[in-house]
C-alpha cells in the first residue's frame, strides 16, 4: 500500500503498510488517540488522549490537513492549527518502504510560559510519590514537539546519547538502560530513545533530530517526558 491520509469523523488518519496514526482535529487541540503497529498488531494507545502540543492552556484551535506527494514514495502530511495569538504547523514525512515517520512543529505568535518544572512539582512533600490518574485528555509539556500515550505499565526504555567534539571528548556513545513505571513524572535525556514491552515482545523507538545534547543551545531540561 503507498503512503496514505484520510480525514473522517473528525479524525485524522495516516500511515502506509507498517503503521497508521491517529489524531483527533476537531476539538480546542490536536489529540493524538492511537498508533498501529500493522505488523505485529500493537496498539499504542492510552488511557485518555494526549495533546500533540500545549503553548496555551486556553487555547482553542481551528485545524484543517492537507497532504502532498515527496518524489515517488513519500508522503509529506500537514496540520496547520490557528488561534487567537498564534498559528501552529505540525508536519510529518513518511516514505512507503519505511516503519517510521518524521515530526516536525513550525509556531508562529507569542508563548505564554507555563509553570517551570519545580513550579509543577513542588507540593509540600519532597518525598512523595506522585501518582497521577488521568480522567481527562492529558496536554503535553510547553516546547513539546509530539505527544502520544500508552497504557503499558512496564515498559524497558534504553537511551543512548551522542556526543561530539572529538578534541575533547573520546566516550562518544553513552547507552542508559531503566525501566518505566507509568506513576509520576520520569525524564530521559539523549537522542535515541527505545521503548520495548517484554511480555509482548514489541517496541517502539523514538528519534530526537537534532544537536547532540551538549551542543544544544537554550537547552530547557529531558529530551523525553513520561507520566
């Protein structure tokens, strides 16, 4: 099957024979609902929708999709959101040979800063765990690039991070390997990200393109956010 994009029911539908996403359009934000594993199956979905952005907590877009062909077998998708400050453009490029797509978000108008993350956390009690049962769509974290959920409880996540500047640095590779319990708010930092369910024997990897984490400037904390 080519690559393919689809709008029904207030939904907006991609992919091609490896995977098809997802996304709710019709509503005050962009809500990513469900990614599919053709091949094996898998459903990454979570319990509630999640927001592909968050720049304003009272935001309320207008969206509209459109799709154009990229050479013969890709297929460059566009979202473009407005509001009142500002526009959104959330673009994503797959191929038809390909299990992955590329995301990229193009803001145009103000931002108007959220909480910093002490602000978010802070509740009293450094030793508290907290727990965190979503009974409402659930908005990513400001600078957020994609926003998806899984109800997977354990998840075994590995890291890698890249580093350049060989005149200063000979350990160019560092892999961290963790698992991921979904109860309060854990943060991974470098470029690749792998998140693999061992029971089912399926995974997802994540792609951070961009500098290598050293060399990033205004860096503002984890590459990856996880509740």
């Amino acid at each position: 099957m080519d690559c393919y994009m689809k709008k029904e029911q207030g939904c907006l539908y991609f992919g091609n024979d490896y995977f098809e996403r997802i996304i709710q359009i019709n509503g005050s934000v962009p809500m990513s609902l469900e990614m599919r594993d053709k091949i094996t199956g898998k459903c990454w979905k979570g319990e509630q929708p999640v927001s592909l952005f968050s720049l304003s907590t009272e935001a309320d877009y207008v969206c509209r999709a459109h799709s154009r062909p990229v050479g013969q077998k890709g297929l460059r998708v566009v979202l473009q959101c407005f509001e009142k400050q500002h526009s959104v453009e959330v673009s994503f490029l797959l191929f038809e040979d390909s299990p992955f797509f590329s995301t990229h978000l193009y803001v145009c108008g103000e931002l108007n800063r959220q909480l910093s993350d002490e602000q978010q956390l802070a509740d009293g009690n450094e030793n508290a765990v907290i727990v965190k049962k979503f009974d409402s769509p659930v908005l990513s974290e400001q600078d957020s690039i994609e926003g998806f959920g899984t109800a997977d409880r354990h998840l075994q996540v590995s890291s890698v991070s890249l580093r350049d500047v060989t005149d200063r640095y000979n350990n160019l590779v560092e892999t961290k390997e963790e698992w991921l319990y979904s109860f309060g708010r854990q943060t991974f930092y470098g470029n690749l990200f792998q998140f693999v369910n061992p029971i089912e024997d399926v995974g997802l990897t994540i792609v951070k393109e961009s500098p290598c984490p050293g060399a990033r400037l205004n860096e503002r904390g984890a590459d990856v956010v996880c509740y």
